[in-house]
C-alpha cells in the first residue's frame, strides 16, 4: 500500500479505473475474464480496506476530491454491475423458455 493517503487514494482510482475497462470489454462466454474481474475487484477492496484502517478518516478528508472521485466510480461501478445483473436475468429467462418450449415439442 502507498505510504501516503493521496498515493493510497489514487492506487484506489486507478484500480476501479481498470475494474470499469474490465466490465465494459466484458463477454460472458469467457472465464478468463470473469476471474479477472473477480482478482481486479478483490485487490480494489482490499486497498479500501487498508486506506480506511490505516489513515484517520481527517486525514482522508484532506483529499476530498480523490475521495469524490473514489465515490463516482463506485457509483459506476454499481450502475455496470446492475446493468449486467439485468441481461444475465434476461438470458436466464430465454434459456428457461427455450428449454420449457423444446420439452413441449418432444412430447409430440
């Protein structure tokens, strides 16, 4: 971890940076990328984690906007995730449905 609390904050940014890049070159065919994903998050929490533990939140408040910028991307981080949340809903339902529909044909 950075030895200061803006170094720590922007290890943060450009991890969530990297994690954003991630989930939009995402494919769902891949496993690669799905433990990419998994390893890039995994390092991005355990940054906030160790930013929050080792740097009173007075001095984490001194950089204000880092932290701002920590939060937009959290909050498009969410957006992204909630985004894919809906389409692999989405091609659940379709597979129940092409499933449910190919065991209707076989009975004829």
């Amino acid at each position: 971890m950075a030895g200061s609390v803006e170094l720590a904050l922007n290890e943060i940014i450009v991890k969530s940076k990297q994690l954003l890049s991630k989930l939009d070159e995402f494919s769902t065919d891949e496993e690669a990328n799905a433990e990419g994903l998994a390893s890039l998050q995994s390092e991005r929490e355990q940054l906030l984690r160790e930013c929050f533990k080792r740097y009173p939140i007075e001095q984490i408040q001194a950089y204000i906007e880092l932290v701002n910028q920590v939060v937009q991307l959290d909050v498009a981080l969410i957006d992204k995730s909630q985004q894919f949340k809906q389409a692999f809903a989405s091609q659940l339902i379709k597979l129940k449905q092409g499933k449910k529909s190919a065991k209707a044909y076989q009975r004829f």
